[in-house]
C-alpha cells in the first residue's frame, strides 16, 4: 500500500473518530439535561386573590381551601400581584424549581374552573396541576395590605400585611404546606420583641411590600425540604 493511500485511510479514521466522539459528547450532554429535568420540581403559581369581605360577612373572609374565617382589613390595588411576584422570586432562587409561564397557568385554570365550578377548588388545582404537567401548584389569598402613612423614621400609621400560601400536590390534591404572615409593624416601645424585626428592617418603619418581603423570607424558613 502506497504512502498515499496510507494518509488517506488514517485522514478518514480521525475523521470518522472524531464525529464518533462528538456524537457521544452529545448523547451525554443530551442525556444529563433529560436528568436535570427529571430532578426539578416543577411548579405552577395560580394567579394570587385579595379576599374582599362580602357585605354580609363585614370583615371577615373564608379562605377558599381550608374554609377558615380570617378578619380582614384594607387591601391595596394591586396588593396580590406584588405578593405573587415575591413569592415567584423567591421560588426561582432555588435551582430545583422549574416555573411554568404564568399565562399558561392562568389560562389553564381559568378553563378547568369553568368547566368544573360544581367541584371542591382542590380538585380544580389537582386536575389543573395535571393538564400542566405540573408536580405542585401554589395558591395565594391576601387578606390585608395597608400601606404605612409617614417616612422611614415617622409615621402616623404603619404598614400592615396579612397574606396565606398553600402548596398543593398536583398528583392527588393534597395540601403539602401552608406558610401565614399577618403583622402589623409596631415600635420598640409597643413590642419589644419586634426588636429583631425592626434591625432587619435597618431601624426604619416599613413599607407595606418591603413588610411582605420580610413575611415572605419569613415563612421560606419553614420551606418544604424538596427546594433544599
């Protein structure tokens, strides 16, 4: 066999190797992102409710899944969407957490409410939860959101939140967690043991979202263990 023919036999073994070892390269590659998304958690947000009293009720409210009564107080416009984007900020902390597209959650829900509105509301978020592909869905209910009136240092009234979030298991409707913050944002004088509250707060009077966003940090301490 000639040199010639010698160099073009071993040319197209390189060549033939080097496509094998991408092709590999690739079906690995392939292979962990298929893992990954078996592994994360994926999770719909049902579009949060501020819970307006009926005229009847004054102010109290039932809460939708656990048919508690709640006293309620004042919600601001737009109270539940600053509350939802919290909560969905955190959840997208955790790298376990793959959020579905809000729309489509909310497209999907809405139908599968319309179509089922005889139906207990958990049975509405697991047949939802299902059509989603979805392993959990997260519920949202304020129940008050009253902003402060005053500066960081001095107020006339503080700001005031009282917010619910449950988790509920998409595979069979069950409620997973159920995280609660309701406070009003008192001085030292008033309540002493605010004291860590208010150094988190770096000593100032709070805004009604930046009093959310202290609540929301509050309740992830008690998180689910599947998002650790």
């Amino acid at each position: 066999m000639s040199n010639h023919n010698e160099k073009k036999i071993n040319r197209l073994a390189m060549f033939f190797m080097a496509v094998f070892l991408a092709m590999s390269l690739s079906a690995q590659a392939e292979e962990k992102t298929q893992q990954s998304i078996k592994s994360s958690v994926v999770v719909g947000v049902v579009s949060f409710q501020a819970m307006i009293p009926d005229n009847n009720l004054e102010n109290t409210v039932i809460c939708p899944l656990c048919t508690a009564a709640y006293s309620t107080g004042r919600i601001q416009e737009g109270a539940e969407k600053i509350i939802e984007d919290i909560f969905t900020g955190k959840m997208g902390e955790f790298k376990e957490v793959r959020l579905i597209p809000q729309d489509r959650v909310q497209g999907i829900y809405k139908r599968v409410s319309s179509e089922s509105f005889r139906k207990p509301l958990l049975d509405v978020l697991k047949k939802t939860g299902q059509e989603l592909g979805a392993d959990i869905l997260a519920v949202g209910y304020i129940y008050r959101y009253v902003e402060r009136v005053g500066y960081d240092y001095s107020v006339k009234s503080p700001a005031s939140v009282a917010f619910e979030i449950y988790l509920v298991n998409a595979s069979d409707g069950s409620i997973m967690w159920r995280g609660i913050f309701d406070k009003t944002q008192k001085s030292l004088m008033e309540d002493l043991f605010q004291i860590s509250s208010f150094i988190r707060g770096g000593g100032k009077w709070l805004t009604a979202q930046q009093l959310s966003r202290q609540g929301m940090d509050e309740i992830f301490k008690k998180f689910p263990g599947f998002v650790r």
